[in-house]
C-alpha cells in the first residue's frame, strides 16, 4: 500500500504518475512525433502538459521552489536534446522521469546542506498536486497546508535515494517495479528504501505532534 504519511499529509491529492494514460494520450503522442521533426510549437504542448508534474518532482526531490523551477528549465531542455531517443510508443512518463531524476542529482550535487531549506509547495493544489481547496473549511485548509510543509520537512531528512524512492512511489503515485526501472535498481532495492524513508517520515512527523511512530512498510 501506499505510505499513509503521504496520503495524509497531501490530502489535496497527487499528481499521479499515469503512465498507462500517457501511452493513450493521442495529443502527446502526435506532438512529440512532431517536436521530433522540429516543430516547436508541438514541443511547447509537451511541456504543458508535463510542466507540473515536473515542477512538483523537482521540488520535492530539491526542497525548495528557486532550485524547482531552475531544474525543470534544464530538464526540458534535455527533453528537447533527447527527444530523437525516445521511441515512440515508450512509456514517455518513465522516460520523462529518468531525465528528471538524472537532472534532479545533478542539481542537487551543487546544493549541499539543503535539509533546512525543504519548503512546502505552497502554489496551491497544482503545483502541489492536487486540486486547490475552494469549497472546503478555511480551518481544513490550513490543516492540510501544514501537513503538507511537515511532510516536505520531513523530506529533507532522508538520504537522497531514499527520498527519490519515497517520492516517486508514494507521492508520485508509480508502482515498484515502476520506481526500479526509473531510478536503475532491483525492486528489492526500491521497497528497501522505500521502507525506510517510510519510517523516517513517520517518525519525524510523529515527533514533531508529539506522538509515537509506527513503524515502516514497503510494497
């Protein structure tokens, strides 16, 4: 199952990983065999529809909105380099996900003692990764706003292949064997990791309202 930290702790929702969806996806499939051809306007469809979840990858991976959106700047331009690569047909998520990553870990070897600088995603329920909270209790809100920076605090404690697979299985909603091929590792390796960020989440978020931690799971 997926971590019920993140499932709390968001409650505004994901941006689910839907890389079955993005295979039956007429319009970005046919705009990215334009883009391969060159056609720039083409290009530009691909990065709508893939900017937020890249933006909130990218955030959650990094911390902080600045290194966010400077390294969804580089990863499509990547994107745009390596397009000729991608087969179409591929799971273009997947692929758009290991590019993201790489770019991710380049970034992040520039910015060392990040832990205190984990912010919450606070540009609403997009960027965030869920729908925006007109309708609910402004008190409702706020308690999911917080949980949402806890979580991201809490982000900032996990080792870096930790947080990947934690981020990518349970916030970003991919399977196991999804997260594997992403990251270039055994399934055993991402439910290992996946566990133990599970764990740490919990209990950093446990200790910081007071309460025992459970223990950590992984599937």
């Amino acid at each position: 199952m997926a971590g019920d930290v993140a499932n709390i702790a968001l409650t505004t929702g994901k941006l689910a990983a839907c890389t079955a969806a993005d295979s039956r996806d007429d319009v970005l499939e046919q705009s990215i065999v334009l883009a391969r051809q060159g056609d720039l306007d083409a290009f530009d469809v691909i990065i709508r529809r893939s900017e937020r979840r890249v933006v909130s990858l990218a955030w959650r991976i990094l911390g902080n909105e600045d290194d966010a959106r400077d390294t969804a700047q580089e990863i499509f331009l990547r994107v745009f380099r390596y397009l000729g690569s991608y087969r179409v047909g591929e799971d273009f998520s997947a692929w758009l996900y290991r590019i993201a990553i790489n770019a991710c870990r380049d970034a992040m070897r520039g910015s060392r003692g990040r832990a205190e600088r984990f912010e919450p995603l606070e540009s609403g329920g997009e960027l965030a990764g869920g729908q925006a909270d007109s309708g609910s209790r402004p008190e409702d809100a706020i308690l999911r706003a917080q949980q949402r920076a806890l979580v991201m605090r809490a982000l900032g404690q996990l080792a870096d292949r930790e947080r990947e697979a934690f981020v990518l299985r349970d916030l970003e909603g991919l399977t196991t064997d999804e997260v594997a091929s992403v990251l270039g590792m055994k399934a055993v390796t991402v439910r290992s990791y996946v566990s133990t960020a599970r764990t740490k989440v919990r209990r950093y978020c446990a200790a910081a309202i007071g309460e025992p931690g459970p223990s950590g799971d992984a599937s």
